[in-house]
C-alpha cells in the first residue's frame, strides 16, 4: 500500500478486499534541492501536489453525488499504483461517493465516533487482538482532533494527501463535530489499524486532558532553534514495520490480523473486513 494520503485508509481496505498477502516496498530520496531529482520523479512529485490541491479544494465544496464520486477518484488516483482498476472498485466507490454526500448534505447523516468505536471493537474481537486495540469515543476524538490540528498544522509547510483538512466536519464553532464524514472515517481506520501508536498516544491525551492542538500552540509560541533543512520524500507500498510477511513492531492490530490470516486464511479475514465496510457503509439497493 502506497503510504501518500489519506487517508487517507482507501488504501488500506482496498488492498484488504483485493490482496492475499501483505507486500512491502520503501523507497526513499533525500535531497537538498528538487534539480537533484530525476525528471520522472519530479514529475511525480508535481502530479501529486497538484492531485492533493484539487482533492482539498473539492471535498471543502461537495454540491452533489457528482462532486463526491470525483473526490472519492481523485483520492484513489493517488493511490492509482497500488489500487486494482477502477471497474474492480465502482461499487465500492459508488458507496462512498453517496456516503460522503449524504453527510456534507445533512450532518445528522454523518458517522457518530460510538458507531465508528462500536464497529472498530467488534472487528478487534473477531480477530482475537488484545483490548488494547479497542478503542473509545474519547480516544477516537482525540485522534481525530491530532490528525486536523497537525494537517491544518503542516499544510503550509508543503501540501500531501495527509495534510487535507477540508475532509473533517466542522461544528457551527468551527471545532470538529462530533459526526464524521465517511472519507475521514476511512483515515480513522489507516491510523488505528496502520499506525497503533496514534491510538497510544490520544490515548495518553485523554488521561492528561489535552488535546495535540495545545502543544503545537507551545511549538509555535517558541518554536525550536533554526537548522538546516532537508527535504525527505518517503513512499511505502505497504505497512514497512513487516519483514518477510511478519510483523516486527508492537502494533498489537496487526500482529493479531497476521495471526487470524496464519489460522483461517486471507478469504476469511477479507470478510471480516467487508463486514466492517458494510457497517459503517451500508448498501444503498
């Protein structure tokens, strides 16, 4: 899975629904300056930018279905490397499109965070990970609040897929709403099942009574000593903490799904997850 958005986690269950085995690329470029890039990899770079601008720009003026299907494609465009063709996922897409509508257009509509916790608990249980991996609704806004407060954060500072902040649902005091937005539930799901320790950490939030957006304030108000930049661009085809198709890292989320697959197969735990799909994202037929 191409570590590049948002995601955003359409990745992460698309490769779910469609792969039999967890695959692991990394590439990495460090560089003092983009001329020290190959054409096609500037190229790339570009393609990309240009792709997350228009994505941040649509999902902050979603006006029909219409608009939401382009969205839900030019997010899956980022990930077009990865990802099976588009005929392959049309109905999956179709869902979301009219899911992401549905809430824009009506926020009672949106996804509550206890059905998101309620359907992420149930998917931790029947894959037999430990109840460290279950979460609650506080620790699902906490998270929530880490991922807009760090995207409105680093925005500035070079737009990518998992800097978008026009995807979260905004409440009248413009604070995030307690609802969500499907497209932003599935960047719920890449950080709790793809990045564990984001869980760990609102956890701690929680206990302390702090929310991340505090401590950039404190960054920002004295902001470390200047050094010099470098620019790092890193692209991860898949969880890099596997070696050889195990897990090595204390992600306890993924550690149990390399277990359910050892005991019942690939098939199976593609169930469980389309069960997961279909609970948050109900059929519209």
């Amino acid at each position: 899975m191409t570590l590049l958005s948002f995601v955003l986690a359409l990745a992460l269950l698309f490769s779910h629904f469609f792969s039999q085995q967890v695959s692991t690329y990394s590439q990495q470029a460090t560089i003092t300056s983009p001329g020290q890039l190959p054409p096609e990899l500037r190229a790339r770079i570009e393609r990309h930018r240009q792709l997350t601008l228009e994505i941040n720009d649509l999902a902050g003026r979603i006006r029909s279905e219409a608009d939401a299907s382009a969205l839900v494609d030019k997010i899956a465009e980022v990930f077009a490397d990865t990802l099976p063709p588009s005929w392959m996922t049309r109905g999956i897409r179709q869902r979301l499109a009219h899911a992401e509508y549905a809430s824009v257009s009506d926020p009672l509509r949106s996804i509550p965070e206890q059905r998101i916790a309620d359907v992420w608990n149930e998917y931790v249980r029947e894959i037999g990970a430990t109840d460290e991996a279950l979460v609650t609704p506080a620790e699902l806004h906490n998270l929530r609040a880490a991922d807009f407060a760090t995207a409105q954060f680093l925005w500035s500072r070079g737009p990518n897929i998992w800097t978008v902040s026009s995807i979260y649902a905004l409440g009248p005091d413009g604070k995030l709403a307690k609802g969500v937005r499907p497209i932003e539930t599935l960047r719920i799901l890449y950080d709790l099942d793809m990045q564990f320790d984001n869980l760990r950490s609102a956890r701690e939030r929680v206990r302390r009574g702090t929310l991340i957006s505090e401590e950039l304030t404190k960054r920002q108000e004295n902001p470390p000593p200047q050094q010099k930049t470098v620019g790092r661009l890193e692209v991860h085809a898949a969880n890099n903490a596997f070696r050889l198709g195990v897990p090595v890292d204390n992600n306890l989320v993924r550690l149990a799904e390399h277990r359910y697959v050892q005991q019942h197969g690939p098939f199976v735990l593609n169930g469980v997850i389309e069960k997961l799909f279909d609970e948050l994202f109900p059929s519209t037929d």
